[in-house]
C-alpha cells in the first residue's frame, strides 16, 4: 500500500458508544461532533432523540428516517485524525443493529452515569465488545450531580463487567462541590465551573500535589485530593496500553458532558490511544486494512426513506484497500460485480456521494435487496469475513394472517426483512407457524407496519411464551437425532434453516442444556 494510502488507515478511529438510556450518549456525542466542527450534526443528533421522545408511533419515526441514515455514522475531524462515530441505537429503537454495529467497530467508549453505576444495556453492549476484546474507553457522566463514589464505580465497573479500570483523570467532590478533575497522566488540574463550557486549555500543570497553589484553588478539598491520589497509587492499576488495546483494561475518565467538562480530555486520550483499523478475520485468512485489494462487509441494512421503492442502503465497513467511486466490486454470495456509482459516505453534515474512502470508513450502498447482513465485497479475491453474526432473540410474537390469502406475500416479505437483518424468522418444526424473535422490542412495530406498507399484508401478533433461543449444534448425528425427537415443541428452523431451541425461560434452557451435554446451544449464529 503507498505511503500515502497507509497514513490514511492510522489516522481513522471508529468506534461505537456504549451505554445504558439516559447516561448521556446523546449529549456527548453533540460536544465530540462539535469538537469535530459538525455543528449541524450536532443539532440533528438532538432533533432526532426529541423526536424519539415525542412519538413511539413508527409511522410518524419514519419520517424522520433521513435523519436516522445520516446519523447512523457520524463522521468528523478532529487534530489529524479521522473518526467514525456509529451510532448504537438505544431505547425504544434498540435492536439487533445496536448489537451488529459493535462488529463493525475498532474501539469502543463507555458511558456511565455516575449516581446510577453499570446498567443492564451496557451489560448487554459489554458481553457483545467481549466478542472481539474491543478495546473500551470510559467515560463517567454527570459528576455535577450528586452519585456513588469514584472508587464504588471503579469497582462496580471491574466486578460487574468483568474489566480491569485504571482511571486516568480524577474527580474533585461530586454534585455541588464538584471542583473539577485531576489528570494523573498529563499532572494537571481541571477546574470546573458550573454552567460555562470549560475547555481544556483551562488546565493548570500542578507536577507536585504538595504545591500550595493546589490550596488555593481547592481549599479544603485540596487534601481531600492528596489522599485520594496515595490511595489510588496503592490501589488503582496503572494504565497499560497493551491491556487497553487486548479489551483487559478499560483506562477511565470523569466528567460532564452537558457542561462539556473532561470531554475534551478523554477525546484528545481517545484518539491519542486508540487502535486505527485493525485486522479482520475471513473463513480463509486474516485481512490487513494496509492491503492494497479492496475488502469490505455488511454490518446494517436499512430501508430507505422512499419505502414505495423498497430500497435499501447498505452499511459496508471497508477493511482493506482504498475505495474509488464506480468502482467494480465484487458481491461473493451472488457470484456478481457491482459497479459502484452511487455509493454514500457518512460525512458529518451530510450524505454525500463518496469519491474516495479507507479501511475503518463506512460507505453505504443503495440495493434492492440483494444484499444480505455479512456480505463480503472485494474487488477479486473470494473472501468470506466472519464475526458478524446473528443474536440470540430476547423476545417473541406469533404472526397471524388476517386474509389467509396473503400468506405467500406475508412469506416473502418476513424472509426478505429477515434477510435484511430487521428480525429473525423462526418456523418451528411441528406446525406452520411464522414466530419472529427480536432484541428490541421495537423491532415488532417496524416490521407489522413494513409489512402493510411495502408488501400489503394486514397481520396481527400474539404473545408467545418463548424468552430466550439458542442456535443448537452437535457433532454426534445420533444424539442430536435424538435431541431432535425429545424437544420438537420448543425446536424450530430460522430463515436460513438452521436449527434453533426456543426456551421459555433461561432456567428452562440451562435445565435443557445440562440434560444434553453432548449438544450446544449457541448464543450467536454466524451468516451463511
Ligand atoms: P442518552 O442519549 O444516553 O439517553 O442520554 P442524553 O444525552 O439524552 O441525556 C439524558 C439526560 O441526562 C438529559 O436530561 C441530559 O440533559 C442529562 N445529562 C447529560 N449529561 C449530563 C451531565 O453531565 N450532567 C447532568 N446533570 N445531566 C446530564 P433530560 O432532562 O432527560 O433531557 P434534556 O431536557 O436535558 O434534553
């Protein structure tokens, strides 16, 4: 790859926001864009989460679907560096996206809030960056607010999700006598004033915590600051860029996004530590983003706004080689070229026809649904990249007809959005029945209303008392023969005809799994 070509990749960061509704994603992801200078991204960013907030209707959200592509990957400068923001849809809209979207990331940053600690949605996020040992930068919210102790967080954090922290700024009183933050790596003093946006280069270098100007500023907080600092040089674990960057550490800052405080801070540390565009596994061979032959994947399709034209854009992730337009890709499922005329680059304040793009930038592709979740495209080498796999559904509806003459329309249209990745279709193995299974609720809303809109079918759910699934393997034919015969009630074959068991319960499964030893039940299903 040319010299030129090769500073392209190390100079790219993408990474995806991790975080439980209501830490304040929204808002940190407005100051890192205005950092980035997308001042109009930024208000879209808003808009869009106020407009989430105002209707859970999906007929009125789809109207707001320009805005959701443009946001899907936000994309901006900051210092010499190229970032990728993807979005990791949260609240009502969580789905199955929010988790692919991990698998298209290099890095990830974790927001917490620091009165409520780890939450279920980050639990979920975690166990998904654990896949792939994404590196995690940590960013600790709303210490303007009264919240738990930075140590309580520290270790809720290490025992809950199962990573060690080592905290790189610190934080000065909480709530109302939040005085700011202390750098331990730079040795310098933030100080923190209520309601003005403090930027960093309001920092005072204090190389030595016994420095009477520390007094001054803190007054009798300034001890309070000194004995934290000797507890944590016994306590805390020093940062290690090697732990960080194999997922084992998450390195920790304090702060406020809605008084952008500590955001600057954490991003200069984040584009400063964070990996560029890392090496991605094929089923042949392991892919360099400094290869010159182009590669990339499908992580996301979405419908477009025009839903009369059933298009589709698809989200490739590029990991190798450089991206000209009307380039000639090739799609390997299919066995056909593409010519790539009118392919989208995310860029911050717009959609705009890419002329040129590198590994770890995102492209989106128009389609008419030939492109499934996964997909490779190279310009020539047949290659197949793994890790972008299906998840084990939380939750489940029975779909019933209202015209049962529309039952084949109703069957093309719940294997074509399930192709698309906007739910899983599972038929079970002892009747006829179409059970969707999804992460997100929301996910149910979407398709009832794409179902009558772009391919005429009027359906209706029913409750169905399935909690969990498990994609099933074994090598033994005559136990999974037998395994087959034992539990046909709760087995069914998803849209790709794999064997699925559906359980009612995670205590059924674990019962179901402990009998069965010999069988696997696996959370997360790779694409054919
Ligand atoms: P999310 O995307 O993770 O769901 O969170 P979002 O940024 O929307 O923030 C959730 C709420 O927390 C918002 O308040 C936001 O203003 C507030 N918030 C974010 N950062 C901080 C912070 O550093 N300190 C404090 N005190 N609050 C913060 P809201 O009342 O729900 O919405 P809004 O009316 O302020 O928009």
């Amino acid at each position: 790859m040319s010299k030129h070509n090769q500073k392209e990749v190390e100079r790219r960061r993408t990474f995806g926001i991790i975080s439980h509704p209501d830490a304040g994603k929204t808002t940190l992801t407005e100051k890192l864009l205005l950092y980035g200078g997308a001042i109009q991204m930024a208000g879209a960013v808003k808009a869009r989460k106020a407009a989430r907030h105002a209707t859970s209707d999906w007929m009125a959200m789809e109207q707001e679907r320009g805005i959701s592509v443009t946001s899907s990957v936000m994309k901006f400068n900051y210092r010499d560096y190229e970032v990728n923001l993807l979005d990791t849809p949260g609240h009502q809209d969580f789905s199955e996206d929010t988790y692919r979207v991990l698998t298209a990331v290099d890095s990830a940053l974790m927001v917490i809030d620091s009165a409520k600690g780890v939450e279920t949605q980050t639990r979920k996020l975690m166990e998904v960056c654990r896949m792939r040992n994404t590196p995690i930068i940590t960013f600790i919210n709303k210490l303007d607010r009264e919240g738990k102790e930075p140590l309580e967080l520290l270790s809720d954090i290490e025992e809950t999700l199962q990573i060690e922290c080592a905290p790189l700024s610190w934080p000065i009183g909480m709530g109302k006598r939040f005085k700011g933050t202390y750098n331990l790596y730079r040795k310098q003093l933030h100080l923190f004033t209520p309601g003005q946006e403090t930027r960093l280069k309001d920092g005072v270098v204090i190389d030595d915590l016994n420095d009477p100007r520390l007094d001054e500023l803190l007054g009798s907080q300034a001890d309070e600051l000194r004995a934290d600092i000797e507890l944590l040089e016994g306590a805390a674990n020093p940062f290690e860029l090697e732990e960080y960057l194999k997922g084992n550490q998450t390195p920790v800052f304090f702060g406020s996004a809605i008084n952008n405080f500590g955001v600057q801070e954490m991003l200069d540390a984040f584009v400063e530590l964070a990996p560029p565009p890392s090496p991605r596994e094929t089923t042949s061979r392991e892919v360099s983003p400094y290869e010159e032959p182009f590669s990339g994947f499908v992580f996301k399709i979405q419908a477009n706004m025009d839903p009369a034209h059933r298009d589709r854009i698809a989200f490739m992730r590029i990991c190798s080689g450089k991206f000209t337009r009307g380039m000639k890709l090739r799609h390997h499922r299919i066995g056909k070229d593409i010519n790539v005329s009118n392919a989208t680059i995310f860029m911050a304040q717009d959609r705009t026809n890419v002329e040129e793009a590198y590994p770890g930038d995102i492209i989106g592709i128009h389609n008419h649904g030939t492109i499934k979740i996964g997909d490779t495209f190279t310009d020539k080498e047949p290659l197949k990249f793994t890790g972008i796999p299906s998840f084990a559904p939380e939750h489940f509806r029975r779909v019933r007809l209202k015209n049962p003459l529309k039952t084949k329309q109703l069957e093309k249209g719940l294997i074509q959005l399930a192709e698309e990745g906007a739910v899983q279709l599972f038929r079970p193995v002892i009747n006829t029945d179409y059970i969707l299974g999804a992460v997100g609720v929301l996910q149910f809303d979407v398709i009832m209303s794409r179902l009558k809109n772009e391919y005429g079918v009027d359906a209706i759910y029913e409750g169905i008392d399935y909690a969990t699934a498990r994609w099933i393997g074994c090598e033994d034919r005559k136990k999974l023969e037998e395994f087959e015969k034992k539990n046909q009630a709760n087995l069914a074959l998803d849209a790709e005809g794999n064997l699925a068991y559906l359980a009612s319960s995670e205590w059924r499964l674990g019962h179901t799994a402990e009998q069965w030893p010999q069988v696997q039940f696996h959370k997360t299903r790779e694409h054919n």
